[in-house]
C-alpha cells in the first residue's frame, strides 16, 4: 500500500495505481482528466521515484523538474508528498 500526502492529507492508495481519484477528493481540482488542460498541476515535495515517468502529455504542457499532472501520475508504491 502506497501513501500520498496532499497538503497535510494522508491517503492510502493501492501500489500501481493512477493517484487521480485520491488527490481530487483532497481538493486537487482536475479538469480533462487527460493531460490537455493542465488544471490538475501538483508540485512533488518528495518521491518522485514513486511516480510514473513524465509522459507526452506532461511534457506538451511544460512539466519539468517537480512538475507533474496528477491526472497522468501513477504511484508505484512508497510514499509521495504533493502540494497544488
């Protein structure tokens, strides 16, 4: 079992799975849901080898260093600490 922590929130969330559903119900507004509209922008305060690799999607919207789209993150198990 994974751990994200959004904004002093602690969710638990499967290892492998989209963190999309879990930082929405923590107040991360999500728009598309497809990594076209960027309003789901997250700052990675620590574990971003937990997440996913930065894909096109990220990239196109200009995602780099800590940077990430929630709605394209996978988390693969450990913990993450996110802040929007």
């Amino acid at each position: 079992m994974a751990k994200l922590f959004v904004n002093d929130q602690e969710i638990d969330i499967a290892d492998g799975e989209k963190i999309v559903d879990a930082i929405e119900e923590a107040g991360v507004p999500i728009g598309c849901s497809n990594g076209v509209c960027g309003t789901c922008e997250i700052e990675v305060i620590s574990g971003m080898e937990n997440l996913s690799e930065v894909n096109a999607e990220e990239i196109d919207l200009g995602m780099e260093g800590n940077k990430r789209l929630g709605c394209q993150c996978t988390i693969s198990g450990g913990e993450v600490k996110l802040k929007f």
